[in-house]
C-alpha cells in the first residue's frame, strides 16, 4: 500500500483485482502441518478444514463451503445464523481468525505451489 491514508487503503482492497484478493485470503497453517509440508501459510480453499480462533465460533472446526473473494470472508461449515424468517446462512469469517487443520491437496497445483514455497 502506497497510502498511509485508511479511507485509501479501503479502496484499494475493495478495487483490487481478483488474483490480489486471492492471495489476501490466507490462513496459518497448524503446526503438524507446518512442520510436515515447511510452509506456515496457505491460501484457504473450498475443502480445508479449519478451526475458528476468534469470535462468537471460538472453537468451532469444519470445512470450508465457500470462499468469498468480492468481500475477503469465507463459510465454514456448520457455522449458520438464522434469517428472520428462519431460514439458516453462512456466517462469513475472515481468514486471518482461523487456523487450517487439514489441507485439501488432491490438486496438483497446490501441491506445485507447497513444493515451490518450501524451496525444493
């Protein structure tokens, strides 16, 4: 960020293209995973389980359902309020409050980006 400024700092994460916000959505890793794969952060996908460290969910492990990039939250499954007529949503959580437990890497390509980023 080139401005001190929070009003353009907003904007501009708010403006960013979709492979910036991409990468502003990761998570710590957990410390069996860290010490297994050498990498402390990852970007959260769709099939990571994860666990909540701050907020109302404290404590609260699942997968995740949804990753929203227009507003930089994700779902996680079984973390659900109720509409006022009764119908349960997703709460949207910020990755940087969670932890990854478990990560998906049926991809090929996370395992290139895992491979890469430990440097081998």
């Amino acid at each position: 960020m080139l401005s001190s400024k929070p009003s353009k700092q907003r904007l501009s994460l708010i403006k960013a293209p979709l492979n910036k916000k991409r990468k502003l959505l990761t998570a710590r890793l957990s410390e069996e995973l860290i010490s297994k794969y050498g990498v402390k952060r990852m970007a959260v996908r769709v099939g990571d389980t994860v666990r909540i460290l701050r907020g109302d969910w404290i404590g609260h492990e699942g997968k995740v359902v949804k990753v929203d990039l227009k507003n930089g939250r994700i779902h996680v499954e079984g973390v659900t309020i109720k509409k006022a007529d009764g119908t349960p949503v997703y709460y949207p959580i910020h990755p940087s409050k969670v932890i990854i437990t478990k990560l998906d890497v049926s991809d090929k390509w996370r395992e290139k980006i895992i491979k890469r980023r430990k440097g081998g």
